[in-house]
C-alpha cells in the first residue's frame, strides 16, 4: 500500500457531517441548498435511489405527510438522489405538491461522502442522516435497496436527540425519560 496523502474522515456519529451544497427543486423553483445555510437548524437528510421508482414514491409521500411534524421540531427535511432537478420537477408532477425540497446529487459526491453510494450501479442506498444544528451527525439508517424506512422511526428518533435525554426503547416525546445523558 503506497503512501497517501489524503484527509479521510470515515462518517461517524459525533462527528461533523460532511458539507454539502447541491441544487434543489423547491416547491417549482430550482434553488441552491447547502449544510451551511441551515446551520441552527435540524437536518433530516434522506437519500433515496431513484425518481421514477417503485420504493421511493412510498417513502417521498409519507415524508411529506409528516413534512410539517419536522418542521414543527425546528428540523429541515431534504430529500435526495441522482436524479437530475430536472427528473425530480417531471416526477413531482406525478407525486403532487411536496413541502420539503429534492437535492440533486448527480455527481454522486454527496452519496459518497455520506457511504451511501452503490458505485456499481451509480445509485444511492436508502440513508437517513440527523445532523443537529451545530453540523454534528446524530443518526445515521441506512437500508437496502427494497426495504422502505420508518417516517414516524425518524420522527421518534429526531425528538429522543432532541430531548437531551436518556432515551429507553421505544420511547416517544411526552414520556418519561431515564434522566439527563
């Protein structure tokens, strides 16, 4: 093995996500998004595999569903493959009016930084990424490539983080806690 001079940090929670500046669909418009802008803010990055799927669709519309119990929570929800903006707006015309934005991350650079990328097949796993507002990954759940995830286990998730708490199994906002973490 040659010696190599590079600044790998393998993705871990604890650790500052990776940045990220993509252009997104919002609502109709086509807008810029990166990791910096929402600092202050949750972040609920979700990588799926493909616009025009059979999975996929399941997942975006439930994430809409609950798109303004993240929001409530002080959390952006943020979508995203690699699928052009382009590909996103034609199949929005099909899933209806989404209330989060869809990332394109057709270099594949994002999935990669995240360790989600399939290299083979140029697609990305099906990650769910909680970074806080200071930039710190939280969560990390990754899944493949049939199996949908868990919209209201992201949520559940999402407010344990928040609490600050010791967190049993199973446990929902409103409930007793084991203390202070």
């Amino acid at each position: 093995m040659d010696d190599m001079d590079f600044d790998f940090q393998p993705l871990r929670v604890g650790l500052p996500a990776p940045q990220f500046r993509c252009e997104a669909l919002v609502e109709e418009k086509f807008e810029h998004i990166s990791l910096e802008d929402l600092k202050g803010k949750w972040v609920v990055l979700f990588f799926y595999p493909l616009d025009f799927t059979f999975v996929c669709p399941t997942e975006i519309l439930e994430f809409n569903k609950h798109a303004g119990d993240f929001e409530k929570e002080n959390a952006q929800l943020l979508g995203i493959s690699v699928d052009s903006v382009y590909s996103h707006q034609a199949w929005g015309k099909e899933l209806g009016k989404l209330n989060f934005p869809l990332l394109s991350d057709m270099t594949k650079e994002v999935s990669a930084n995240y360790e989600v990328l399939i290299e083979d097949a140029g697609i990305a796993l099906r990650g769910t990424f909680i970074i806080d507002p200071e930039g710190i990954l939280r969560h990390i759940t990754v899944n493949d490539l049939p199996v949908g995830r868990d919209v209201k286990e992201t949520l559940r998730v999402l407010h344990a983080l928040q609490s600050g708490e010791l967190c049993p199994i199973g446990w929902k906002k409103g409930e007793d806690t084991l203390g202070k973490a």
